[in-house]
C-alpha cells in the first residue's frame, strides 16, 4: 500500500473494522512520514459473468448496477448510505452464484431491494426494466403495490 502523501511503500494497519456495505474500512500510518491516511477493502467479483437477455455474456460491474440503482432514485429523499448498502446486498447475494446470473434475476433483485428503498424509485425502475407499454401498466403494477402496503399496515394493527 503506497502512502498518498509520500508515496512510501511500507505502511502499518492502526485500526480495521467491517462497514455497512460489507467492505473492510483500515485506517494506516505511512512508515516513514507517519501520516494517517484511511482505505476501503471488498471482495472482487471479477470472475461473475452477467448473462443478457439476447443470451450474450459481459462482466459484472458494481458501478452500473449502482447506476441502475441511483436512476431511479434521482431527485428522491434518499441517501448515498441506503443505496450503497443495496448495491452490497445484491452483490453478496449474487456473489453465491458463482459463474452467472442472468440480468433477469439481477433485475428482479434491483427491483426488491428499490421496494424497500422506495417506492416511487420501485415504479420507477419498474417501469423500464418491465417494459411498460401504456398507463394499464402502471394501474396494474400500482394496484400490486397498493394492495400489499395495505395488507402489511393491516398486520400491524
């Protein structure tokens, strides 16, 4: 690990700890101007392929399943946190894949985790990755919607 400010090699670990989105927080001292810097370790996912729906294969990126996320999000009361941890929570779950996961089930996971998240930014993405041809569509994916918060606050009571 190369320092930033002097660009020495050796470095020591003061403190580690686990983050919400399941990376690895160190903070260090350069060795030899014992300055602190902090860095953010995750597991590489480098060997997941993502199977398309026309059945060609690409690599699996953390950023654009990111963007996929924070789309639908734009202009929403939702922080940076939530959508990072989102973004890990799909990673871990695809992570046992190991191999490939079709976009299909990568979308089906965006979709539940923007549930949570939101539901306007669910709607959203929904709307897109369903392919929503005309306003029936939306009633329809509405009425889903509507009828499971209402189920769910009926629970509570």
């Amino acid at each position: 690990m190369l320092c930033p400010f002097c660009r020495h090699a050796e470095t020591k670990v003061v403190d580690s700890r686990d983050t919400a989105d399941a990376s690895l927080r160190r903070r260090r001292e350069c060795l030899k101007c014992a300055k602190r810097f902090t860095t953010y370790e995750r597991i590489e996912t480098t060997n997941l392929l993502v199977v398309k729906k026309d059945g060609t294969r690409e690599q699996f990126s953390r950023q654009k399943l990111k963007r996929s996320i924070l789309l639908p999000c734009e202009k929403l009361p939702i922080s940076n946190d939530k959508i990072e941890r989102a973004v890990s929570r799909i990673e871990q779950k695809i992570a046992e894949k190991r191999g490939e996961v079709s976009s299909k089930k990568l979308g089906e996971l965006v979709m539940m985790e923007l549930k949570k998240i939101n539901k306007v930014a669910y709607i959203r993405f929904a709307a897109v990755y369903r392919e929503f041809a005309d306003l029936a569509d939306f009633e329809s994916e509405l009425g889903k919607l509507l009828k499971k918060t209402k189920g769910a606050a009926r629970k509570k009571k």
